[in-house]
C-alpha cells in the first residue's frame, strides 16, 4: 500500500500556495505532485482550515464492547450447546444489540471460543478404495459409483 506524503510536504505545499507564490499547476510540478493531489490539499484546507493531514477512520466502530463479550462467554459456559443464531438472537433480545451471525463468530474466534460442531448424521464408515488402497476419485464415472455402492448395500443387508 502507498504511503501517505509526509505532513512537512502538505504545510510547504499549501504555505506557498496561500502566498500566491505560484499557480497550482506550478506548485505541483515544483513539489513533484500531481495536480489531483493538489486541488484535494487545497479542498481540505478549504473546508478545515488544518493543513496536516486528516486522520481517515477505518470501518465501523465494534458494536461488541467487553460487556458483551463477557455474556457470551457466560452464555457459552453455562450452555455450551448454543448456536450462533440463538447467540444471536440473546444479544438482541436481552441487550437490543443487532448484529449478524459471521460477527459472533469472529469475536468468539478472536476470544479463543469454539462453538460444538454437530453433524446431523453419523460420518461414513464406507469409503471407496482403489486397488493401491488410496483414496478413489470423487470424478469417477457414475457406473462405477453405483456399482461400489450397490456391492457395499448387499454385503451388509441382512440376509432372510
């Protein structure tokens, strides 16, 4: 990222300008400038009368402060089940706070909080193997996908 000039270049700039030493275009080529960046100087000095730069404000401010922090981390140890919908849906019922569901999970992140990973379903113990015993291809055609699948179901059904 490019850096910002430096405050000393800004008061010269804009000190030689309120003398009238020079046109802008002239100030510009003196200070090794480009024209735009002279008529933003002038605009803010215009409008503040601050010849230094303006610090610029990056995004918003937290919404979380250290309260709320702390009440979902109470939350969180008392019913370690929750979701970050219902987390959610506390901070806005019990503290009017809105504030997305990504959100939450950042600041827990951030709070070393982890929330429980559920699965509905139980993780498959049938995976295909090629013949080297690796891993097959999630590309494979789709007869030899129903033909390992269909062989594993009559392996394992209960015979009458």
């Amino acid at each position: 990222m490019a850096k910002a000039f430096s405050d000393d270049l800004r008061r010269r700039f804009l000190s030689a300008y309120k003398r009238g030493e020079e046109t802008l275009e002239e100030l510009a080529e003196r200070f090794m400038v480009s024209l735009a960046y002279g008529k933003k100087l002038r605009g803010q000095f215009r409008r503040t009368g601050q010849m230094e730069r303006i610090e610029q404000r990056r995004g918003s401010p937290r919404k979380l402060l250290d309260k709320h922090r702390e009440q979902l981390r109470g939350w969180l140890l008392a019913v370690p089940d929750l979701t970050l919908n219902q987390l959610r849906e506390k901070l806005e019922q019990e503290r009017r706070l809105v504030i997305s569901r990504a959100q939450i999970a950042r600041v827990l992140k951030r709070m070393g909080l982890k929330l429980k990973k559920s699965h509905s379903t139980p993780r498959s113990a049938t995976r295909s193997k090629t013949a080297a015993g690796g891993k097959s291809s999630s590309r494979g055609s789709r007869r030899s996908r129903q033909t390992s699948s269909s062989s594993w179901t009559k392996a394992v059904s209960p015979r009458a």
